[in-house]
C-alpha cells in the first residue's frame, strides 16, 4: 500500500528536476541568443542594460512583463541611428535640390541665398543663418506632388555619396543599433523612428534602411493640400505649412498624436531627445532611456561637448546632457568603448 505514493514521488520528483534543468537551458539559451543578437556590442553596461530590459519586459509571468501591445521602442535617427556629421543629409538633399529648383524659377539665381549656394562656396554655405536655410527648406521640400517629392528622394538617395566615406548615406547607419532594431522586433516589440527630421522625406527609406515601415516613422510633419491633376486623379501637394516640429517636447507630443502609447525604450543623442527620454521613463515597470555620445574620431567622429569632447552645431550633446542623463539612469553609449563596429561594412 505505501508503494503507491513512493512511486509517485519518484515521478515528481523526476518532473521537477526536468523542469529545472528546462529552466537552466533556457536561461542558458537566452542569454546565448541575446548574445547572439547583439554581435557588434562590446560587453559592458550598455550592452547589458538591453539584455536585461528585454528579458525584464519580455519573460511571460515576470514583475515587469509587458504584454506584446504595448512594447514600444523609439529612436531618433541622425546621430542615433545614422551617421549626421559634417551636416545632416536631408539638409544635404536641400542644398544639391537648389540647382534643379533654380532652373525652373530662374529668378532665385539671383537671390540669397541661394545665390550663396549656387556659387559652391562651402565657406559661405556653412555660415548661413537659420532663417536662410528655412528659406531653403521650403523652396526645396515645398511644392510639389508627395509622389513626385517620393521619387526626388529615391533619385538622390541613389546617387549620393557621403564626403568622406564615399558611400551612400543609407549605408552609414550604425550596425549596433541595427541590432537593437532586429533584437528587440524578435521579442515583440514594435520600433518606431521618431525623429526631428522631415517625416515625408524619412518615410521614403525607412523601411528598406532599418526595417521600419513608413506608418512608423514620426517627423516634423508639413501640411498637404489636395487637389486633381489634368486627367482628375487625385494627388496631394506639399506646402509650407508647419503641422509638427517633432523635437524637443515636439517628440512626446508626436508620439501621443502618431502612436498614442508611451514607449518603454527610447533612444536619441541630444537635446532634442531629452524629453522623449524623459516621457519614456516616466511610465511604469521596466524603463530603457539610452544616449550615443559620439566619442570615436577614429572610426567615426568625436564631439560634445560634454566630457571634453570638441564644441558642436550638429548633434550637440552638452554636459548638463550627460549629468542629467547620470542622474536620471539613463544609459550612455559610447561609440569607442561599447561598440565592436560602426558600420555594416566593416564585416564585410
């Protein structure tokens, strides 16, 4: 009669050391898979603060689960994603359209400043003003069909090649944050680019660049105009009319309008990201803020200046930046200590 419950457990016994030893091999296997997708990462706090937060966020039955629904990662993009010295490339895109544009209104050639760029003065070119290059913004981005705009972008990206590398600008995006993407897309996340660039013209390689789909991406927006072309087909017109300037506390705001779920990650490397930063660790559970200081002139470049890094216009990343970010938890990362590779062709 006692032979019964022995026998049984013997048997939940065994059952119980199964599952441990699934539950080992699991652990094991997560870790080696986490591993496995973050390659170009050098160990270290900034490559283990993702580990964790995925693992935190994404382990069924855990304190800080987050179900599938609600897993949001934004990212800037210049700097963050790609490459944005020695000047953003959708101002690249601006200043090689003035040409084009002039010849179809020839009465600009004569005018600042676009006569300033006209002449290939880079000297004088980098000393415009904001209200300038505004004005350039707008003869360049403005005007035209969405569709024509769409194909005005591909054609250039196509063509373009970034000074110093030679390559073009869609292939200097940041193999470590490509990672990032693919990494936390495997386990359930949807990631968002959130950017204060101009969302038409992002939207146009997104999807092909980093995996994110045109409805992902969030930018300054301009407003369109509808209307019916010769035959009576309808088309949108861009015009110069500001709907969203997506920085700063732009970027909160347009992630409330555009996605309408606060992130659990976030990612930028500047001022113009604190506050999406700040929004996302804000939220309850599991948070991710990270910042990339760009601090590897070497193998990319290096300014600030915060940490006594170079002075800059483009990126700037003060140390009031860095402090706030040490305070708040936030994690810094620096491109020459936490990153095997910059770019995907350097594995090639």
């Amino acid at each position: 009669m006692k032979t019964k419950p022995i026998i049984f457990l013997q048997m939940f016994s065994r059952v119980v050391l199964a599952l441990a030893i699934l539950i080992v091999c699991a652990s094991r296997a997560a870790a080696q898979n986490a591993a496995d997708s973050l390659p170009s990462w050098n160990d270290g706090p900034a490559k283990q603060a993702i580990v964790d937060f995925v693992r935190a966020t994404a382990e069924a039955g855990g304190a800080k689960f987050v179900p599938p629904e609600e897993r949001i990662a934004t990212f800037d993009q210049d700097g963050t994603l790609w490459v944005e010295h020695p000047m953003y490339s959708q101002v690249m895109y601006c200043l090689e359209r003035v040409p084009a544009v002039a010849e179809k209104k020839p009465e600009l050639k004569k005018v600042e400043p676009f006569k300033t760029v006209l002449s290939g003065n880079h000297e004088a070119i980098a000393k415009l003003p904001m209200k300038d290059l505004e004005k350039i913004l707008v003869a360049t981005l403005t005007g035209m069909s969405t569709d024509e705009f769409q194909a005005e972008v591909k054609q250039w990206l196509a063509e373009a090649k970034d000074p110093r590398w030679k390559k073009p600008y869609t292939e200097l995006t940041y193999q470590p944050m490509q990672e990032v993407l693919k990494y936390l897309r495997a386990n359930g996340f949807k990631t968002y680019i959130v950017t204060g660039g101009g969302q038409d013209f992002v939207r146009v390689y997104a999807e092909q660049t980093y995996g994110i789909p045109p409805e992902h991406v969030v930018g300054t927006m301009g407003g369109t105009k509808y209307g019916y072309d010769k035959e009576g087909k309808p088309f949108l017109t861009k015009e110069p009319k500001l709907l969203l300037n997506d920085n700063n506390a732009g970027k909160p705001e347009g992630i409330h309008l555009m996605i309408g779920r606060r992130p659990y990650a976030a990612f930028g490397n500047s001022p113009g990201d604190q506050q999406m930063l700040e929004y996302t660790k804000a939220g309850d559970g599991a948070r991710l803020c990270m910042l990339v200081l760009h601090d590897d002139a070497k193998r990319e470049y290096a300014y600030g200046p915060a940490q006594g890094l170079p002075e800059t216009k483009i990126g700037t990343f003060p140390q009031a930046l860095y402090d706030k970010a040490k305070k708040e938890g936030w994690t810094i990362i620096s491109m020459k200590d936490d990153w095997k590779v910059i770019f995907p062709f350097e594995n090639k």
